[in-house]
C-alpha cells in the first residue's frame, strides 16, 4: 500500500476543499522531522484524518528507525492530549495498541547518555523554603538545600495530600499549578519545566509530589 500517496491525498484535499467545522492544525512536514510553522506547511485536518495521517506517518517512516520513532511518539502523545476542546478519533487507543513496544524501545533509547533530560544533574531541596531545584552533578549544594527533592513532606503529610481521581483521558483539561506557578493544562507546565507530558500526569496524580496541583475541578 503506498501510504505517502494516501497522506498526500488527505492532505491536498483538505488544502483545496477546507473543512467548515471542528478541525485540527497539522504539520505536512513534521516539526520533528524538520518541518516548520509556516503557512505552506500547515493544514487543518479534520479530527479523524487527523488521526489518520499521525498513523500513516508512523507507517511511512518504519524503515527509518530514528524517524520511526519520533513519529511514534507523535502519535502517542496525539493519542493521550484528548481534552473537551480536543475531538480525538475514539479508536486511539485500540490502534496504537500494536506500536506500543516499539514506542516503549524509543522512549528507553532517547533516555540513554546524553540523550537524557536528567544527564549529568541532580535535584534539591530547602527544606525551609520548600523549594526544589536541579543542578549539575559536580556542582557543590549551596548552604540550606539538601540532595533530593520534597524532603519537608514527612510521610504522614503524604497521606493527608488528597489527589482527585480524574481519568487519564481527560487529566489535560484542568489547570493547574506547580509551587506558586499557575498553568493553563498540563501540557503547558510540563513544556514549561521541561519534563515529559506523561511524567507531568503521573506527578499530578501521585501524593510524593503535593505542590503539583490540579485548580479546576
């Protein structure tokens, strides 16, 4: 089957005949693989072709381990940002059942040496300010901060931390707030700090982390 030729089928339609109603911007070239924010490589998809061109691409690009992968992710995190705004096609996660091994070996081989976000640093804490922060790894800790993060939250705290219990699917559609930072939706803040978006839905929803904070319920 010639997937490019489907995916610029799709795309070329929707350039010519644009879609009045719910639709969604994607990048013909993608942003990972090169492509820019420019007009010329922006088209608005409806939410099931959308979904459609995501997989064509992880399709396309199998025999090209590196752009495999980033186009896994691609898919995966399109996969998992469903908000009220956000009509996904529904079949998501059923579909991407079959890639999630490989995505699992992509996102193990992205964490290996310099790769990772966390390479050469380590995280503390004041405890008396009740701050976090990361550093390098042969840089000294500053007087008043300790090695580790949370270290002012004792165990009982933990316990009184209450977290609500929201569907994955639907977690990006509150704002929320790390320490005193407020952000629109978890994808804001995690772009914001620089960790993954499912690292930030994990943190949101477990006790060890109390300043994560969801605001809108």
């Amino acid at each position: 089957m010639n997937y490019l030729k489907i995916y610029h089928k799709i795309v070329n339609n929707r350039l010519k005949n644009p879609y009045q109603e719910y639709t969604e911007k994607h990048h013909i070239i993608p942003a990972s693989l090169g492509g820019t924010n420019s007009r010329d490589n922006i088209v608005k998809l409806t939410a099931r072709e959308h979904f459609i061109c995501h997989w064509l691409l992880v399709k396309m690009y199998r025999g090209n381990k590196n752009s495999y992968y980033k186009m896994l992710k691609a898919f995966n995190m399109m996969c998992n940002s469903i908000t009220a705004k956000q009509e996904r096609y529904n079949t998501c996660s059923r579909i991407f059942a079959r890639y999630r091994e490989d995505l699992s070996k992509a996102m193990s081989a992205s964490q290996i040496g310099e790769n990772n976000s966390q390479a050469g640093t380590r995280w503390i804490c004041n405890i008396d300010l009740k701050e976090n922060k990361k550093i390098t790894s042969t840089e000294p800790i500053p007087n008043g901060w300790v090695a580790g993060r949370n270290k002012w939250v004792t165990p009982k705290e933990k316990e009184k931390v209450v977290k609500p219990k929201i569907s994955k699917k639907y977690l990006n559609g509150y704002k929320v707030s790390i320490g005193s930072v407020t952000y629109d939706s978890i994808s804001q803040a995690a772009d914001s700090i620089g960790i993954s978006h499912e690292t930030a839905r994990m943190r949101f929803k477990s006790k060890n982390f109390p300043q994560y904070l969801i605001l809108t319920l």
